[in-house]
C-alpha cells in the first residue's frame, strides 16, 4: 500500500479537482483527499494514495454514493479520471511528487 501523508494533507484548501456539474460547492475549506476505486481496495480498504483527488464535501459524498447523483454515475470514469489528471498536476505543481 502506498500511504502519504503529504499527499493527503496537501488537499487542505486546494480546489476541488472533481468539480462534479450541480454538485460541486466550490469551497475549498471542505476539500479533503478522496481515495478512488482501485484493484488496492476492498472492505474496510482505502486505495492507494495515489489514486485519489480533492472533492469537497459535496462531491466527496456523490462520490462515496452517501448522496444519489446522476451526473456522476452518468459520467463517472470522465469525472474520476479528469479528477485524478487535476490533482496530479497539482501535487506536481507544489512539489509534493517529482517527476525526474
């Protein structure tokens, strides 16, 4: 399992990467990092963290289905991997990870 603390904590007022359409609540005090669905997961499992992204609050809950929504499970692999794209420029970007 890969586990960093620097990237989740990185989250903290950043924007929110998965930008769901009529979801996102464009606030960045609710960002945290979203683990996403991946072969490392299971029950009681998070993902790896570098499959994740930052969701605020709204967006993390249509995530984790805790609320219904269309748009996500209409679009769901553009938005996961639109968000995983977003959020790993940004971890690039405050030099959180390198790329040699």
């Amino acid at each position: 399992m890969i586990r960093s603390n620097k990237i989740r904590k990185s989250a903290r007022g950043e924007q929110c990467t998965l930008q769901i359409v009529g979801v996102c609540n464009g606030d960045p005090e609710t960002v945290v990092f979203c683990h996403l669905p991946d072969e490392s997961h299971g029950m009681g499992l998070k993902a790896n963290d570098v499959c994740g992204c930052y969701g605020c609050s709204a967006c993390h809950d249509a995530l984790d289905r805790r609320v219904r929504c269309d748009e996500l499970e209409a679009n769901r692999y553009w938005y996961l991997f639109t968000a995983i794209k977003r959020t790993l420029v940004r971890l690039i970007e405050l030099g959180v990870l390198k790329v040699a």
